[in-house]
C-alpha cells in the first residue's frame, strides 16, 4: 500500500473544494469558465499555490486575474469553512501558463516539421 504525505492529500481536497467555490462564483457572477489545474501545499500546510487556466482570450483571463485579486478572502474563508483543518493554509491564486506554453511549442514543433517537409519537397 502506498502512502501519501498529507500535504499532498490536503492539496487534493483543497483543488476539489476550490474548484466548487470558483465554479460557483465565476459561473454567478460573469460566465467565466475557470479550471483549477493543481495545487502546491506547503510541507507544513501553511501555505497553498492554486493554478488555474481560463477559456478564452487574454481578456478573459486578465477578467478572471481581477476577480481573484479582490475574492481571494473570500474564497480562503469558504475553503476554511469546508476543509475544517486546524490550520487553513495562506492561499494564493496564479495563472497556469503551462498550457500556453505547451500551445506554444505545439507550434513551435509543427513549425519545425513544415519547414522540413518543404525542404525535403524541393530536395526532391
């Protein structure tokens, strides 16, 4: 049987109350669909690291940034209220950029794989 530190454990229910209370949120107040990609807990649970991802522009995102700069009270106390911990990790809320970034490569490969492809084609 394998064994899970509790940090790791507390980052699980963490990622899936968070997710409830910003679904609930976003989706009430402006339509925003969040996805809550992960989350860091600290060793000695004093602190947890959420990342999440937006659907749609850099507008959406800079919107759902704002939302969470003034809300991040807000959704500490309902996750303390839910999570019952004795200590409530200090969260923080922080754009994924690994999904841009892996968009970004995508490209930057294909790129790769076309100019090859043409250069084979003249080669030929």
């Amino acid at each position: 049987m394998k064994s899970f530190k509790r940090s790791q454990r507390v980052a699980d229910q963490i990622k899936r109350d968070v997710s409830d209370v910003i679904e609930e949120m976003m989706q009430d107040k402006t339509g925003l669909m969040v996805t809550v990609s992960g989350v860091d807990v600290s060793n000695d649970l004093r602190h947890a690291k959420i990342y999440y991802t937006v659907l749609g522009d850099e507008e959406k995102r800079e919107q759902a940034e704002k939302i969470f700069g003034r809300s991040t009270g807000y959704i500490q106390s309902e996750l303390a209220r839910r999570l019952r911990l004795r200590r409530m990790p200090e969260i923080s809320l922080n754009y994924d950029t690994s999904l841009v970034e892996g968009m970004r490569m995508v490209s930057l490969i294909d790129d790769v794989i076309s100019e090859t492809e043409d250069e084979n084609d003249q080669t030929d």
